[in-house]
C-alpha cells in the first residue's frame, strides 16, 4: 500500500529475487512484483507485441479497487517518473 488505501503495484516478469535487490538498493516505498508466467500482464493489458515478456508496469490501484493508472515504460531511473506517479496517487486518493 502507498497512502491511504491506495496501492502502487509495479510489477515485470523479473524474479522476486532481483526485484527484492534493486527495490532495497533503490530504497522504494513499495513492494516491486513479479509476474513471471505473465497472467496479470495478460489480464491488465501490459504485454508487448511481438517480445516474449511484457512491459515493466505500473499501476495505481484505488481505495475503490479500480485501476486508475497504468504506466507500460515507467522510467524507474527517471524523477520526472516519479513526480508523475505521485500525481497519479494524490488524484486516487480522490
């Protein structure tokens, strides 16, 4: 959870094991997930035509249980990214 009953989910069909490194090195506020037999990428829209994996995604789940974001080249380098996503939470919080 990130705030309030929203919920931040990023998630790739990395390992659990190298997603629980880099979201330590990192220091991320939230749990990175793994997907690797592709079910949520599938389900939610997040696999890329013609690769055999799907996009490294995001999405903001609101207190409402719906998605109210979804992110298909979130650049976890990047500070604009983030600024991003934590407009996307405050409009979730509603």
């Amino acid at each position: 959870m990130f705030g309030e009953g929203v919920a931040v989910l990023p998630i790739s069909v990395d390992t659990v094991g190298s997603r629980a490194i880099w979201a330590k090195d990192m220091k991320f506020p939230f749990t990175l997930l793994s997907d690797p037999d592709q079910k949520v990428a599938r389900t939610y829209g997040s696999t890329m035509t013609g690769r055999p994996y799907d996009a490294r995604t995001v999405y903001v789940i609101g207190r409402d249980g719906n998605m109210h974001y979804r992110n298909l080249k979130f650049g976890a380098l990047n500070e604009q990214a983030y600024k991003d996503l934590a407009a996307e939470v405050k409009k979730a919080k509603g």
